[in-house]
C-alpha cells in the first residue's frame, strides 16, 4: 500500500509540475529547442548552394507547426486577457511567419532559397525566446491603451523577422 501512495503521490507531483508551465514558457522553451534544429537544417541546406535542397525533416515541420500553434494560442490568451495588443500581434505574426516560412523551406529550389527560409525562422525563434518571458503576468495585468477593449486587428507592421 504504501508503493501504491508513494508512486500515487510522485505522479501528481510529476503532472503538477508539468502543468506549472505557462504558455509563455512553453513558447519560450520550444522555440530555444527548435531554434538547434532549425539552425542544422539551414548550415545543410547552406552546404548545397545551387543544388536542390533536401526536403525537411517531417518531425521538424510537425514540430514547428506546433510552435506556431502555440504562439497562436498565446496570442489569442493575450486578447483575452486584455492584455498589451502590441505582444498579441507579435506572436499573431509568429504563427503566421512560421507557415510562410515553412512553405518557403519546401518550395525552395536550391539551398541557397532553403537556407534564406530556415534564416527567417531561427530570427524568429531567437525573438520568440526573447520575448515570451515578457508576457508573464503582463497579459493579466496589463490593458490595453485608456482601458479600451483590444481590436480585433493588429496595426499594420513592419516584417521584424528578418
């Protein structure tokens, strides 16, 4: 009996621990760890400049469409929260970055186009490292400009991913 509430209790602690991690941290942590990835794949594909560049691992595509999920997640917890518009939009743009960026990385015809694609996301994934710790308690504390409810779009901004 006393096994049986001793692995009880190390599993509780276990989940608990793992549910401790805010979306924040998720974000940051999954980008630092695809951010080693993402940097192989661009020194492969910088390796063959004008030849055909080997298509991305699937794992990594999987992977880096969950990033973009999660910072699509952290955005739309950010609105809700009424939190700052100018953070909200900054992953907003990271999602929609990842996809393009993605779909750059297959469509491209030499390394050289792979590597500019795979570029693009690591500025991205070195941002995403840096910024997320500063949502924190800032998307529950933080309103938007004079208490104003947040807009449903993000102001026109300038492409910062590259």
């Amino acid at each position: 009996m006393k096994r049986f509430l001793f692995s009880l209790a190390i599993g509780v602690v276990a989940t608990t621990a793992a549910f401790a991690d805010t979306l924040p941290d998720q974000v940051r942590a999954e980008a630092s760890r695809l951010l080693k990835q993402v940097d192989g794949a661009k020194s492969a594909a910088s390796a063959r400049p004008a030849l055909k560049p080997q298509p991305l691992e699937p794992a990594l595509v999987g992977e880096l469409q969950r990033f973009g999920m999660l910072a699509s997640r952290l955005s739309i917890e950010i609105d809700k929260s009424g939190g700052p518009v100018d953070l909200r939009c900054i992953f907003r743009g990271m999602a929609e970055e990842t996809d393009n960026q993605l779909k750059a990385a297959a469509a491209a015809e030499t390394g050289t186009q792979q590597a500019v694609a795979l570029d693009r996301l690591a500025h991205m994934l070195k941002d995403a490292v840096e910024i997320a710790p500063a949502v924190g308690g800032t998307a529950a504390q933080t309103k938007t400009a004079a208490g104003s409810k947040p807009t449903a779009e993000c102001p026109a901004v300038r492409n910062a991913f590259h």
